[in-house]
C-alpha cells in the first residue's frame, strides 16, 4: 500500500512539475532566449518537482517488481 502512496505523491509531483514547465514556454514568445528560459527554471523550486515526481515512480515501480 505504501508504494501506490508514492507512485500517486511522485505522479502528481512529475504532473505539477511539467506543467510548470509547459507554462513558462510562454516566455519564449515575449523575447526570452532559450537560455535566459532555462536559467529561469532552474531557479523555480516548482520545476524541480518533474525530476523528483520521475524519481519517486521509478522507486515505487521497482519495489513493484521486487515486491512481487
């Protein structure tokens, strides 16, 4: 029951994060270069919730397969 926990929590947290993202593409068009948008991101806390949300589902996933 535990792993479905955080599959669900690092689901919702890649969710979060990517569509943070994906919002902040609206920067390009307003004469943000590619990499003044990436040294934006990588300032925001929000964003960094798409790599650990990954991490988190790949760790629940492999005590899936180990668990069983």
């Amino acid at each position: 029951m535990g792993s479905f926990f955080i599959f669900l929590v690092g689901f919702g947290m890649t969710v979060t994060g990517s569509v943070t993202i994906i919002a902040y593409f609206n920067f390009l068009p307003a004469g943000l270069s590619w990499a003044d948008y990436f040294t934006f991101i990588a300032g925001r806390l929000e964003c960094y919730f798409l790599p650990l949300g990954l991490l988190l589902i790949l760790i629940s996933l492999r005590h899936f397969s180990v668990e069983k």
